[in-house]
C-alpha cells in the first residue's frame, strides 16, 4: 500500500501553501488593463534595518500582456513580521482582489 500512495503523490502533488505569498492586483492608468503579481514572502523582500527594528521593502515592475507598455511601479513595506504597512504605486492604481476577479481577469 505504501508504494501506491508515494506513486498517487507523485501524479497529484499536494497544493502549494500560499502562506509566504502576498497577492498585489492593479489597474493600468493608461488602457486600464488589470494586472495581479504575487510577490513571495521569503525571497522578493528587501531587509531594512532602522535602530533594532526590521523592516522589509519590495519593489516590482509591472507590464501587462499587450494592449500597451505602460509601466506600473510599485513599492510596497513590510514590517518585522511580514505585515504590509504601507503601498505606494505609480502607472497604475491597487484594486481589490474582488474587483479583479469581478471583471473577468481571475484565474
């Protein structure tokens, strides 16, 4: 039985845990095409040391898929403990997961 179950992992892995994942969703200011990007927890942040404080920053530059090459810039901070404190974008502006999924763009 146990030869069955090792082969029934390998045909169907078990789901990524997304629990180092912090999702960004944006709309392009110029065509107003809808953009989402994942930005990884453990390896896309940037250590910044402020006295005995840690905190973590971010940057990502976005281009969607074609209909133009508006650069979306967006900078995004985190705390000691991977908590967002703050966002900043510019080319575009942060919508809600919500309104990206309500408008056709979900996975």
């Amino acid at each position: 039985m146990g030869i069955l179950k090792q082969f029934s992992r390998l045909l169907n892995p078990p789901k990524r845990e997304e629990k180092d994942a912090y999702w960004v969703y944006t709309r392009c200011k110029r065509c107003g095409e809808q953009i989402r990007t994942r930005v990884n927890l453990s390896n896309d942040l940037s250590a910044e040391y402020d006295g005995e404080n840690t905190f973590y920053n971010c940057r990502k530059m976005l281009i969607g898929e074609g209909r133009c090459f508006q650069q979306i810039e967006v900078h995004l901070k985190f705390d000691g403990a991977r908590k967002l404190l703050d966002q900043e974008i510019s080319g575009g502006e942060f919508i809600s997961a919500a309104e990206y999924n309500a408008q056709g763009s979900g996975e």
